[in-house]
C-alpha cells in the first residue's frame, strides 16, 4: 500500500511541477511600474530587458525581471522573482517584488520585511561594495564614511535575504557585464610562478613590483581645506611638515616579491591558508594613520581601505596572516595581508588603485564624520603576468553562511557524533538504573534549544516540496547551500534512513518532537491523564500523514502559492522558527498541537506530520531489524508493547513497527533489565529454586 501511495506521490510532483513556466510581464504589465519622467523604451535584441528612456527619448537606463537573468531557487525551490531598474551608471532605481514563495515571507514574517529589505537598494550602485549584515547585527561606528555599502538583514530570514541579495546582484552583473561595460568586473589574469628576480628591499622599491605613497599633513590638511573638518586635527595643524602616512603594497603572488621580503615559513603558511582564486596584497605603513580601527576583527573586510579597478569595487578581507620578514626588509609600524579572490572580477594583472580612507569627526556630542579618499594606483609589469584567462564566474553567496556557521557547524557535528555513538552501541548506552532517563531528556533539550531555537535547524517538508520541484522544473539545487546547518541535519538524515530508520530524526533532531515530550512530560506531572488508543484506532489515523503529504505534493498541480499555504498544517515555523512570534490563528493552533500532546503522546507527531510520512516512504531503505528482540516478546511477554507509548510494537509476536518506532530506546531498557523483561525474571526465579542444577542464584 505504502508503495502504491509513493508512487502516486511522485506522478502529481512530476505533473504539477511540469506544468508551464511563469510568463514575462508585457509591454503594457511593465508600462505600470515606469515612473515617469522616465519612460519604458524597447525589448533588447540579445537580453530579457527593456530600456528606460529619459523624458528627452535618450537611454537612461534598463528594467528586467530577475527570474529571467537569475533563476535563483529559494527555500519554495521556486525562483523569486524580482523588477530590477537601473541607470546606465549602475545605480539602483528601484527594485519590486513580483513573486517569492519564501516560506519565511509567505505566512510567517509576512511579505512586509522582504519588502522593506528590497528597498534599501534604491541608490545603491553596483560600484558599491554591497554586504549584507547578518540578522540583528550593527553596522561599524564608521559605516557612513567607509569603503563598503552594507544592507540589513531581515531576522529569522538570513539565508533567503542572502539568496535575494544574489538574485538581485546576479541579473544587475549579467546586464552590466553586456550593456554597462564600464562597470562589469573584468576576467582575471595569473602571475607568473616560474619567474623569480632575486632583489634587494631597495631594488624592490625602485621596481614597478612595489607602488609607494606617502600622505603628509600639508597634504591632509588640503584635502580637509574648506570643510568643517579643516580645524579638527591638532597635529597637523601644528606640524604641516610631519609624516601622516607611509604606505607601500605589493602583490605577493608575485615570486620576486614575496620570495624576497617574507621568511620561507610564513610565506609556506600563507599559501596553505589561501584559496587558488585569492591574491594575497601586501599592506606596509608608517605614521599616524591606523589601517584599521581599533575594534577591527580580524579576518573581515576593512572599512578603511578598498580596491578599485575600471571604476569597480574589489571585495577585499583581512588574511588573518602572521608575518616574519627576510632581514634587510626597512621595519614598519603596521603590516598586513589581504586577501581578494579573483572570482569577484579582481584583475591582478590590470591597473588598480588602492584606496586609503581618512576619516575625521567634527564635534563632541554625536558628532559629524568626514573623510577623504588617497589612491594609489598599482601598475603591474606584464612581463611577470600571463594573458588572462576567462572569466570563472563569482564566488557563490552561499559561503558567507557556512563561514558565519563554521563554530556552530562543528558544535552540531559534535553532537550528531554523540547520537551516532549512543545508537551504534544502544544496549551499552541505555544499561543501568535510570540512564535512559537522564540521557535522553538532555538530549532532547539540546535539540530543542541548540539545533531548534539557537540554530534554526528545524527541518520541514517545505524543503522536502521544494527539492521536488527542483528535481522536475529548475535543475537548481543551490537553494540547499544557503542553511548549513539544515543541510548538515538532512544529509544525517538521509544516512541514518539506511541505517535506523525514520526515528532518528523523528525521536532525536525533531526540535517540535522535543517540545512535545517535554510538554507531555510536564502534563503527567500536573496529573493529566493519558489517553491509550486501540492499534485499530492508531493505526488507522497514522494514515492522515500520508494524506496530508498527497493533499501538498497533489497541490503543485495547481499552483505554488497554494502548495504555501497547506504546508501552514506544519507548526515548526510558528512554534521553533518564529518563537510563536506570529499571528494568532498560527499561534492557537501550535498550542493547541502541544497540548493535544500532553493527552496524546506526541499525538502531532504520529498522526499528521506530513514530513514524518515523507519519512516513513524514506525509511523503507532501512536495512536491517536492529533493536533487539527475544521469541518470548510478544508471546507470552507482552510489557514492552504496554509500556511503548508510540504503540510501535505488535502485541502478539512482540515485533517492532520501524515505520512508527520513534527509537526512544525503552524496550531496549526493558529488554536487558533483569528486574523488568519478563523472561529474564522467570529465569532467575528458575535459578533461584533450582540451585542444584549447576545454576548460580541471581540475587
């Protein structure tokens, strides 16, 4: 039966996601969205865009829906989709929203914050260094005068704003890149490893391999002249002859420089911490300036210098690199390394500048900051380059999430590390007087307050909808990369299908099966009385799941947005994602699951989580009968079935149901306690009366 019911499953994904594409906005659709003085101008021959024309008939700039330059799945496993208008300098005119099914900004934040987040692009430039902050964070004290462009997250929904924000930046690049020349990044070229001059530091710095700058306080003082700010550095003012900053950089890709200025064991360590795409830029200062402010972190990109190139910006990051220096090498107050990868159009073998920022505040109470941009370009001598070489595309936006994780990865894969231990060896693990007991309760509250509340890592059968309608409609499966940890939680879960079966997520990751038992646990404290139903009543409503699951996978014959709306029957996003920080009717009905589970054990769970079903069908892979059963199980022994409150255990031969086995592990206890497992008590009783048959008694 539950093949038959698999194999209906997927013929309504397969139909429902090859129905037709969304179609383009018209002439007329797109008309709407113009405001005027700008008028819509005609459809481009090579690209899905349309021309914005300026109230004289002249090019202004270009309009064009994201879906159709980036069809970046989200979350939904559908593409959103989004009406960029930019200028012909790349600046942001306007960006709407036409559809998204992000799960997060379809019923639980509502769309409100997706939009808002969309609006903060207006005026921005694709000639900005554009970051997005991680939710809740702040931006630096220097923000307003710094070198990057930063844009807010939206809390509870980081991983779909990063996936907007390469929506967003991909389909602008794509038009840049053919109709905004001036602004695309360029292909990169490659230092040449196999050439290496041997060179002194003064012929070095007579060299085109090393560019040089020095800023006075005559010079500060001239940029600053006419502004609030003239008057507001002492030192310079007093002593217009005095050094300000000295600065040198390099490329140390390049073998004569690096071969010549760092010791061989910091320059060994400092390839085996870079990527291949990554051009290590070496950073060297004396003088008042500080390259960095004082609550730089290291690692991350520096507010106080940039790099530009054919009028782009070039993301740039600290390397985080500890440097020793060949003697001979002049000694400097400050030295960094940064790093730039090459994906992000950073051309080494091109001119670039490197550009320093000054900053200067005005005032004592909340006061004002002004700066001032130094360049320095570096030409580099094509002799030591090879020709570039095409261009690799960008670094995927779905890194910055796993950088952001990297701790929190490594405390899940901890954990994940200790349920894999406690199940392989079961019988040991739940051995002795109240083990069990202690063991899985703070477990569960690890997965409840850690993987659920901490980390957002509640899996749902959204991602599962979403992952079919990539199979069958968009090829894209990117959409995954975005939440490390939720990948990380559904390739153990896909493992352990082989291994153990649907329980292991089901009994141990599910963050709303934890909160459950704690809450049924708290009901028989308050002497709530639990309800036991009949194996022909639970069997026949552990079916509802497997309807539910066919009412949402039957539901993409129709439409996405309908498909958005069943999956609400899930409580996960209220009660674990959102903190039941929602609309009422969602709250009510998250409650009401938690306290049908203090009569019901875990009566959601068994009855009408459409991805427990999803499980069930994926738990049919299982291998192998592990946990441990004895002929008497069943006949005539019978605690086990009692005491099992999933009612996973057939009462007459004793054998366990996988399909609706949870892996909480008490007849396990039960199994290898002698004072409770029915056999193992008559057989010391035997031993016991029967001393003289070569038995030991068993007290």
């Amino acid at each position: 039966m539950l093949r038959l019911l698999g194999a209906l499953l997927l013929w309504g994904a397969f139909f429902g996601c090859s129905s037709a594409s969304p179609t383009s906005l018209t002439a007329d659709q797109l008309s709407r969205f113009v405001v005027p003085p700008l008028a819509l101008g005609s459809k481009d021959a090579q690209l899905p865009v349309w021309q914005l024309l300026n109230s004289g008939g002249a090019l202004a700039g270009y309009i064009f829906e994201s879906r159709e330059l980036a069809p970046i799945p989200g979350f939904s496993g559908t593409p959103m989709n989004l009406l960029v208008s930019i200028d012909t300098d790349g600046n942001f005119l306007d960006i709407k929203v036409l559809d998204q099914n992000e799960p997060v900004f379809v019923s639980g934040l509502g769309p409100r914050p997706f939009h808002e987040f969309v609006y903060q692009y207006r005026g921005k430039s694709l000639a900005d260094n554009i970051q997005v902050l991680p939710a809740g964070a702040s931006k630096p004290a220097d923000a307003a005068a710094g070198a990057n462009s930063y844009i807010d997250g939206v809390t509870k929904a980081t991983a779909s704003v990063r996936i907007a924000n390469e929506t967003i930046l991909a389909a602008a690049l794509s038009v840049a890149r053919e109709k905004l020349a001036h602004i695309a990044p360029k292909p990169a070229g490659h230092p040449r490893q196999d050439l290496f001059e041997p060179m002194s530091w003064a012929q070095l710095a007579d060299s085109s391999l090393m560019e040089h700058l020095r800023i006075g306080n005559r010079d500060l003082q001239q940029a600053f002249a006419a502004t609030p700010f003239a008057d507001d550095d002492s030192e310079a003012t007093g002593d217009p002859d005095g050094l300000y900053l000295d600065l040198w950089i390099a490329d140390l890709n390049l073998p004569s420089v690096a071969g010549n200025i760092l010791d061989p064991a910091a320059l060994a360590t400092l390839r085996r911490q870079l990527e291949p795409s990554e051009e290590p830029i070496l950073v060297l200062a004396n003088g008042r300036h500080r390259l960095v402010a004082e609550d730089f972190v290291r690692n991350s990109a520096p507010d106080r210098m940039s790099i530009r190139q054919q009028g782009f910006p070039i993301s740039l990051r600290d390397a985080d690199a500890e440097m020793a220096f060949l003697p001979g090498v002049l000694a400097f107050d400050q030295a960094m390394i940064l790093r730039v990868d090459t994906r992000f159009g950073f051309d080494p073998a091109s001119r670039w500048d490197f550009i320093i920022k000054v900053l200067r505040q005005h005032g004592s109470f909340r006061p004002t900051i002004g700066s001032r941009d130094f360049a320095l370009t570096y030409n580099p001598d094509p002799r030591y380059f090879i020709q570039p070489a095409p261009d690799t595309g960008q670094q995927p936006a779905w890194l910055a999430s796993w950088r952001d994780k990297a701790w929190d990865l490594l405390l899940l894969t901890l954990f994940l590390g200790l349920l894999s231990y406690l199940l392989f060896n079961h019988r040991r693990s739940v051995t002795g007087p109240q083990r069990l007991a202690m063991l899985r309760p703070l477990l569960l509250l690890i997965t409840l307050f850690f993987v659920g509340w901490w980390e957002q890592g509640q899996l749902s059968i959204v991602t599962l909808i979403g992952l079919v309608r990539a199979i069958f409609q968009t090829h894209n499966f990117a959409f995954l990369l975005y939440d490390p940890i939720s990948l990380l939680l559904w390739i153990f879960t896909l493992i352990t299908l082989v291994i153990w079966g649907r329980g292991t997520f089901c009994g141990w990751l599910c963050p709303f099966g934890a909160l459950q038992e704690f809450a049924h646990t708290l009901g028989q404290k308050l002497g709530v009385r639990e309800l036991r139903l009949s194996a022909a009543v639970t069997e026949k409503l552990g079916w509802i799941k497997f309807v539910i699951l066919a009412a949402l996978l039957g539901s993409l014959l129709f439409s996405a947005s309908l498909g958005d709306r069943l999956v609400e029957v899930e409580p996960f996003k209220t009660a674990i994602t959102l903190s039941f920080q929602r609309a009422w009717p969602y709250v009510l009905y998250a409650l009401a699951c938690i306290l049908v589970s203090m009569v019901i054990f875990k009566g959601y769970c068994r009855f009408l989580c459409p991805l427990g079903a999803a499980l069930v069908l994926g738990g049919r892979l299982r291998r192998w009968d592990w946990l441990v059963r004895r002929r008497e199980c069943g006949t005539p022994c019978k605690l086990c079935a009692v005491t099992c409150r999933y009612e996973a255990i057939e009462r007459h031969s004793g054998a366990i149901r996988y399909d609706d086995c949870f892996q909480c592990l008490e007849c396990v206890e039960i199994h290898d306690d002698a004072t409770r497992c029915v056999p193992l008590v008559q057989l010391n009783r035997q031993r016991v009366r029967s001393p003289n048959a070569g038995e030991t008694s068993i007290t």
